[in-house]
C-alpha cells in the first residue's frame, strides 16, 4: 500500500495529474491509504469508482458514507442500469447485438439467466409500473435513483459526487432533462410514497421490490 501511495504522490508532483482516486476498493482499503498517506505526509486518494444501481448499494448507501463523513472521500459511480438489465431489454432472454451476446460477455449473459436474474427481472416488471405511473421511462427512474441524495443521509454524509454513464443513454433532449429534474424534486405519487433518492423505492410493497437483504428500507 506504501508504495502505491508514493507512486501517485509521485505522479500528482511530476505535474501528470491532479488527484487519484481508487477503483472497487474495500473500505479497509481506502482507510489504509488515507492512513499510509498521513503517516509518510503523501497525497491520500480523494474518491472511489464504485458500482451502484437498484441491485448494487450497500457499498455506496452504508460504507462510504461513513467514510465521506471521516476523510472526505466522495464517491464516483458506475453502472446505473446494472449493465442493461434495468434498461428492460433482458426480459428472460438475450436479445442479438446486446452486450450480452458480445464475445467476452458471458459472464454477464449467465448472470441475466441465471435464478437471480430471473428474480431480477420479475423486480423490474414491478418498478416499471412506478415509472409509468411517473410519466418516465424505467432507466430514467434508475438514473435519478442513483443520482438522488439518499433520505436517510445528509448532504455531508452522501458522497456520490459524479455519475458515469455510458454514450448509448437516451436522454440528452430537452424534454429529457427537464423530466429528470421534475422527477429529482418530486417526492409524492398519490398515496404511495416514492423516495427517488433511492435506489430504495419505499411503496407498499417495496419489500417484494428491492433487493433481498436490502436494510435501507425507511
């Protein structure tokens, strides 16, 4: 870990970058840093690259807060339509030309068909019905879900401070991002509350909804 310390402080002094960040890191791991780079007065790492969507977020919900809240690293997601599977185009199947039919995507292609895929999808067929009743589409849901500050934290305690998407996301019109940003203000749906700073998306039967093990539920 020393030495990987000192060779990004090295890199950020030789004028080759401004900061470093660290990518699918454990927490133990991002303290350790910030620690070796204390001790030895070198650069610490200021964020990490972490997946995060409706079926990936303990990591970023539970562990990085706390450590954003003790030594500023923030946060800087990946992944928001899990790969395409909350895009709604894995319904069961893999359709040709997907990335899941790509050479070198097996893994993804087993993991789409496998049981919890399949558990997966029959969430995605419930969610959809809370985008419709939205006026949005179910990767837009997805998108302000990952982009919204979580209820049960303060703004000094959420580090999510980038969102990374790929080049494919249909949603540069105008129209578009009005829509998001009506949907990122908007916090009611007729009685059913919906909570957008998800991916918990608190209904009356979000427990059937989300993520087995999920422990956010408000």
């Amino acid at each position: 870990m020393e030495e990987t310390v000192r060779a990004m402080t090295h890199v950020i002094n030789q004028g080759m970058a401004m900061y470093w960040g660290t990518s699918r890191w454990s927490p133990m791991e991002i303290m350790e840093a910030y620690s070796v780079a204390r001790q030895f007065n070198q650069i610490p790492p200021i964020c990490e690259q972490a997946e995060y969507h409706m079926f990936q977020r303990e990591k970023v919900e539970v562990q990085l807060p706390e450590l954003f809240h003790k030594i500023g690293v923030g946060a800087m997601t990946w992944s928001p339509l899990a790969c395409g599977i909350i895009s709604g185009k894995y319904d069961g199947r893999v359709p040709p030309y997907s990335r899941a039919s790509l050479k070198g995507y097996q893994w993804l292609k087993d993991k789409i068909l496998s049981e919890e895929g399949r558990r997966q999808q029959a969430k995605l067929k419930e969610l959809q019905a809370i985008a419709e009743r939205l006026g949005c589409t179910l990767p837009q849901l997805a998108i302000v879900s990952a982009l919204k500050q979580h209820p049960r934290h303060k703004s000094s305690e959420w580090p999510i401070s980038i969102l990374l998407l790929g080049r494919k996301v249909r949603m540069c019109k105008p129209q578009r991002r009005t829509l998001l940003r009506e949907l990122l203000k908007r916090q009611t749906l007729g009685t059913q509350r919906v909570n957008l700073g998800l991916p918990l998306l608190s209904v009356h039967r979000s427990q059937q909804i989300l993520h087995p093990g999920s422990n956010a539920v408000s």
